[in-house]
C-alpha cells in the first residue's frame, strides 16, 4: 500500500474513534492499564506494531462508547488482550465494536498472522 493510500486508510479508520481519542495523546504510545502481565502483552505488541510503523492507539474509546486495548488504524482492527475474559466476551464486543476484533491470550504469542 502506497503511502497516500495508507493515509487515507488511516484517517477513514480514525474516523470510527470519540472525538475525544483523536486529541488524545495515547497514539502511537502504549498504555498501561490494568494487571502487570496484562500490561506486559500489550506493550510487546505496540513494540511490534511500532517497529512496523503502524499507526495505533491505546486505549482507544469508538463513538458508540465502546474501549478496546489497542485499535490499529493500518488494519482497522481493534486488538483485545485477554487475561481471565472468557471468549464469550470477546463475542460481545464483536457486536459492539465498529471493526473487526482479535483477541490474544496474555500467555499467547504474538504473531503478525492474527491481525492480518
């Protein structure tokens, strides 16, 4: 994808987010809520999409209310890093969110295929 394109892409992507993350400063920055371990998964995966030049935010709130771990605005996927969640509520928040939605296992590799 040409650099344009990828812009475009990008900025149609970050139009599915609360005005209020596009002020935010938390893109392209990992945050750190929750449980250590939690945090940990989620900061091995902002590396990589950061050593990918991929554009992200942490934390990110979509219109509807709705929060993910990490919204990847390349690929328009919103990134869940799951701890004691049940698969269950990554169903329920396919329902919600306004793109599509991968969950990852904080004991799971991470691997490129998954948002791909």
């Amino acid at each position: 994808m040409n650099q344009k394109v990828r812009e475009q892409f990008c900025q149609e992507s970050k139009n599915l987010l609360d005005n209020r993350m596009k002020q935010n400063a938390k893109r392209n920055k990992c945050g750190f809520p929750g449980r250590f371990k939690h945090a940990i998964k989620i900061f091995e995966i902002c590396y990589w999409l950061n050593a990918q030049g991929k554009s992200f935010y942490t934390e990110a709130i979509f219109k509807n209310g709705s929060r993910a771990d990490i919204f990847v605005l390349d690929d328009r996927v919103a990134i869940e890093v799951m701890d004691s969640e049940k698969e269950k509520s990554i169903d329920s928040k396919r329902e919600r969110y306004p793109c599509r939605i991968v969950g990852i296992r904080i004991d799971q590799e991470w691997k490129e295929e998954l948002i791909n």
